[in-house]
C-alpha cells in the first residue's frame, strides 16, 4: 500500500518514469565502477603504451563524461536523441583513440582498449530508453569498433561483443517490461482514484437526492394533475440519475475479476423502476453478478409482460457477510395460485429456467410470494461461493 502511494503521489508530480529511476541509477553506478576498472588498467599498462602521455587526456574525458552522464541521466527531461547520441560518440572516439594511444604490438599482447567495459555505458542507456532494439543496435555499433581496432579477431574480442549484444538485449527487455508495468499501474492509480470519488459522491447522492426523488414519486404516484405529473418526472430524474452513476466508471475495471452488483442492477433502472442498494460496493465474481442480473431482469421482464401499464416495481439489493439478497416487488395484479405449475407444464419455462434454474446453479435460492390483487414479490438469495 505503501509503494502504491507513493507512485501515485510521483505520478500527481508529474513524474511519468517512477519505476526506471532504479535502472538509471544502476547505470551511474555501473559507469563509476567500469571507469574505476579503466583507471586502475591504464596505471598498470602505461609503461607498455605506444604515447603513454596520451592516455592523460583521454582517461580524464572517460571520467568527466562519466560524471556528466550521471547527472544529465538523473533527468527525465535529457533522455533524449542527443545526449544518447553524444553517449556513444565520446565512447567510439575512446576505442577508434586506442589503436594510436595504446599501440598495435600492446594490443596484439592483450592490452585491453581505453574503453574496456566502460565501453557498455551506452549499450545500457540505449536499451533502458528505447528497449531490446535501440540496446542491440548500440551493443553492434561498439562491438564494431572494438573489432576494428584489433588486427586480430581473437575469442575473448568475439566474446566481448556477444556480452555486450546479450546486455543490451536483456536490459532492453527489463525496461519495456517496466514500462508497461509502470503504464498499467497509472492506470490503476487513476481507476482507483476515480472509483473512490465516485464512491464518495454514490454516497452522497444516495442518502439524499435519490431518497427525495424516490418519496415524491412514491407519494404522487397515483395523484392527477400537476402533482402526478411531477412524481413522474421525479421517477424520471431518480433512474437518469442512478444510471449516471453507474456508469460513471465501467462495471468491473475496478476490482478486477469481482464486479459491483449495484452497477449491474442499476442498468434496470426506469420510471417504472426503482433500486434500493447499500452506499457502499457490493463485490462479486463477475460470472456471478451477471447471472444475478439476469435472472433479476427476467423478474422485471414478467412484470412488464404480465402486468397492466403503469404497474410500478422495486428491486431492493441487501449485502449479506455470506451472499447478498435480491428482492423484486411490484405492484400488479399478483399470480393467482397454481399458474406458475401451469405454465411450467405448458413450457413456458421464464420463471422455472431464467429465474429458478439461474439462481439454483448459483447455489442458491429462490422464494415467490404473490396472490390475487396483492401484488408479487421475488426473493433471491445467493451465496459469494457458488457450488
């Protein structure tokens, strides 16, 4: 949780790269120890060089850029074209210098370059800023030079360029991987800070606008004139504005594989129909959330079809610690006793496969109570685990 804000507060900063600023810095590491290894190789080699004062100047320059490298490297704002271009420029000057500074007959004993493995700095910044291409492409172009300067083409030269081509392709790869890693977590980071001020506002919303909205229409629902027609809008404005907010942020991109049943259900709201859900998420398996979706809208389609205009209904969502409890009323004109049985053996199966079968797969259970002018009332209750 932790790393987690503290990538958010660098991202609020506008830092874009949090997650390579550890690759860099192992680079400027890795540029002071190769050039700590060059240095102690030229004191312990000069004596054999062709122009021994040569090496002076030249050691100085693998030190100084060694320096300015770290630091311009440090900004995100320098990682560009010409600092990786000026990088592998002062590094192939040093190898095309050796030849001269350090002499053919030193370097056919097995002197090794001015270069040496100072000479992967810029193999390693070409891979981390452009990937396993632009790190293989640098890795050749050294590995090149560092042949062209030897008369002999011996195994360790040969080896030398596949260490190089193999590092820069492999840190290449690290750095992409970290750059969709990083692109994936911003992401996240905003879904999540969008889900939280979405929450916030749900919340908000629920416990005071869509409850008003809800009441008049309740208590105007059955008055003439003005008044009737103003419960009406307000049922109108009640489901625009839950399915604003559940569709403020896509269904299910927050939590991953687990769904907000609320978001699910509120695709149901309409005039007719009001939700009724906690404040707060109601998570569950994806598979399981559509599945209690559906057999809900095929409550609701029942009511449509069998019920007179004008019938109103209520789905009603209740959180449970062990599942969660759907309970769809409506008003109607009920189901008189023995129909369903009826219609089950005539094959119309809406209620026996689309409610009862859906929600028995589940695990779960199903309870309908109606009669004669009483309206109907379908009960689902599912577990979080199915079977």
């Amino acid at each position: 949780m932790g790393t987690t804000r503290g990538l958010q507060g660098a991202y609020r900063l506008g830092v874009p790269d949090a997650l390579q600023v550890p690759l860099w810095r192992a680079i400027a590491v890795f540029r002071f120890a190769s050039m700590a290894f060059v240095v102690v190789s030229v004191i312990r080699n000069i004596r054999d060089y062709t122009h021994p004062v040569a090496a002076v100047p030249a050691v100085a320059v693998l030190v100084l850029w060694s320096a300015a490298t770290a630091a311009l490297y440090a900004r995100p704002a320098w990682r560009k074209w010409p600092l990786l271009v000026a990088d592998l420029l002062v590094t192939l000057a040093l190898l095309l210098a050796t030849p001269w500074v350090v002499g053919r007959a030193a370097l056919d004993a097995g002197a090794p370059t001015l270069a040496v493995a100072w000479q992967a700095g810029p193999v390693l910044t070409w891979a981390v800023s452009g990937g396993r291409r632009r790190g293989a492409v640098a890795a050749l172009i050294l590995g090149a030079a560092d042949l062209i300067v030897r008369d002999k083409l011996t195994q360790s030269s040969i080896t030398g360029l596949m260490l190089m081509l193999l590092a820069g392709v492999a840190v290449g790869h690290v750095a992409r991987l970290t750059v969709e890693s990083e692109q994936r977590l911003q992401r996240a980071a905003e879904l999540e800070a969008a889900g939280r001020e979405r929450e916030r506002l749900a919340r908000g919303i629920h416990d005071s606008v869509l409850q008003v909205l809800a009441m008049v229409q309740r208590r105007g629902a059955h008055l003439d004139g003005e008044a009737g027609e103003l419960a009406r809008l307000a049922g109108e404005q009640e489901a625009a504005l839950r399915a604003l907010i559940a569709t403020s942020v896509p269904a299910g991109e927050l939590a991953g594989p687990d769904v907000d049943l609320r978001t699910v259900l509120d695709r149901y709201a309409a005039p007719e129909v009001s939700i009724a859900a906690p404040a707060t998420p109601v998570l569950l398996p994806a598979q399981l959330a559509k599945e209690v979706g559906a057999a809900v809208g095929a409550a609701l389609d029942n009511v449509a079809r069998h019920c007179t205009a004008g019938t109103r209904a209520w789905v009603l969502l209740e959180d449970e610690p062990d599942g969660v409890i759907v309970s769809v009323r409506d008003d109607g004109p009920g189901i008189a006793e023995g129909r369903l049985a009826e219609a089950a053996g005539q094959g119309r199966l809406g209620v026996a496969q689309s409610i009862r079968g859906r929600i028995a797969d589940l695990g779960g259970t199903v309870e309908i109570v109606s009669g004669r002018g009483q309206g109907t009332e379908v009960e689902l209750r599912v577990p979080r685990v199915t079977p």
